[in-house]
C-alpha cells in the first residue's frame, strides 16, 4: 500500500483543517496516510514515503514563511525526493498583499528536490469552505493518479 506524509504547521486551526480533508481524500484512495506537526519533524521524515505533503499557513503582513517552517523549508530542498509525488497546501488570508505565499515557496523547494507535482497548490482563505474542499479533494486524487501512472 502506498503511504503519504503530511507535514503542516497551524496557529489557529484552518491549516490543520485543510490537512484532514486531504488525509481523508488520500485515504478514500486505500493510501495509508500519517500527518506531522512541523515541530515534531524534520525533511529527512520524507524519504520513508512515496507520497509527501507540505500544509502552511503564511505570516508576516507581506508573505512570509511561519518561523518553524524556516529551517524546514531550507533543508527540504537539499533532499532528493525524485520518485516521489508531491503536494502542497495552505491558509491564508487575503486581506493581506501577498495572499498564501507559503504554497508557492513549497512547491519551489519541492521542485529543487526533484519531486514530482502532482496537482495544484490549493491556497484556502482562511478555514476551508465547501468550495475549497473540492479543491483539497481534487489535490488528493491528482497526486493519487499522478503516483499510479
Ligand atoms: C500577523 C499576521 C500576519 C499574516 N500575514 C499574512 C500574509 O502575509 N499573507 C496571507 O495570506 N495571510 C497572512 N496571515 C493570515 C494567516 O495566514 C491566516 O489567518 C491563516 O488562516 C492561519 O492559518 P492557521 O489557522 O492554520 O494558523 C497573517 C496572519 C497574522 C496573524
């Protein structure tokens, strides 16, 4: 059976909620699915897994990566990820200039790593309404296409 990693990090819940709705679509697909705080983890933790997920929420009034993201975010891109499917999801707020940033600079990280995307990054206003959570869905069921072929 396949198994995926989510490594996320949430202040206020909206991100660890967008987190869940991506592990139960992952699930749906028969993919065994663990999901990490970000403090209780390291990059390395990805290489066990032929799935891997980043969810972050983004700080700092013009986009900005949370502080316990920082030197995860760094080290991932040092790791060799090739073969392995990739995704990545966030909140925000778009109240803010720069809305979701932390997304973007994930899949950079991951794209340095070698990885290979498997749907697009899925950037939520704050808690994840109906709308987004056809989105998460789609994100889960396009990395599980894209890990089958
Ligand atoms: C001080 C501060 C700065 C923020 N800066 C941004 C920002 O630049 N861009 C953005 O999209 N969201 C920004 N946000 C909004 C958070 O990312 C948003 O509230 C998100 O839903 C928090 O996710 P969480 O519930 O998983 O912690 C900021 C929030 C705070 C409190």
């Amino acid at each position: 059976m396949a198994e995926a990693l989510i490594i996320y990090t949430s202040l206020t819940g909206n991100t660890e909620a967008c987190a869940e709705i991506v592990s139960a679509q992952l699930e749906e697909h028969g993919i065994d699915v663990t999901m990490e705080d970000v403090m209780l983890s390291e990059p390395e933790d990805f290489l066990d897994y032929d799935i891997v997920l980043v969810g972050s929420y983004t700080y700092g009034v013009d986009g900005v990566l949370p502080d316990e993201m920082e030197e995860f975010h760094e080290e991932l891109a040092e790791l060799d990820l090739s073969g392995k499917v990739y995704g990545v999801f966030g909140s925000g707020d778009d109240f803010y200039p720069v809305f979701c940033s932390a997304v973007d600079d994930f899949e950079e990280q991951f794209e340095k790593a070698g990885a290979v995307k498997g749907g697009t990054g899925v950037k939520v206003n704050l808690y994840p309404e109906e709308e987004d959570e056809e989105l998460l869905k789609k994100l889960a069921d396009d990395i599980v296409a894209k890990y089958e072929n």
